[in-house]
C-alpha cells in the first residue's frame, strides 16, 4: 500500500501486515514499478493503485492519511489523469 521511511529504516505496509528494513527509501524507489508506485513526500512512497481519496495536501490510502508534498501534488495529479 505505502513505504514510510523512518531513519535508516523503511515501513513496509501491505493491507495485511507491516514489515520493517533496514534499508533508504531511494534504494526501494528505485527497485519498484514507476507505473504503480510514485514517492509523493520526502518520506512516503505510495501505491497509486490503493488511492481512495485525494484531499488538499494529502492522499487517503486505506485509513491512513499520508502527506503530499507541494512539489509532488502536481504530478501527482496529472498521473492520476485530475486535470
């Protein structure tokens, strides 16, 4: 659903579980599918595909409110075909 990154470390959470690695959010982005999974904040990458609602300055993934940065909003829209 989304990757949170935390220090030396990342969150990994699927719809059933979280799993923690030791790990930079950078290495993962760069390992995942672009066509699904875009970073929206400095510390978050997301499942495009898991977006329930998009509001001002933050995205709805499941029950988790999750920030969008101004920078990341614009593409993050035109990604989603919003405009």
């Amino acid at each position: 659903m989304y990757i949170k990154a935390q220090g030396d470390y990342v969150e990994i959470k699927t719809e059933s579980n979280s799993y923690t690695v030791h790990s930079a959010l950078k290495k993962l982005e760069s390992k995942l599918p672009e066509n699904i999974f875009m970073r929206i904040h400095r510390s978050y990458i997301i499942n495009t595909n898991k977006i329930v609602d998009i509001e001002n300055n933050s995205v709805l993934i499941g029950r988790e409110i999750i920030p969008v940065s101004r920078t990341n909003k614009i593409e993050l829209i035109n990604r989603l075909n919003l405009l």
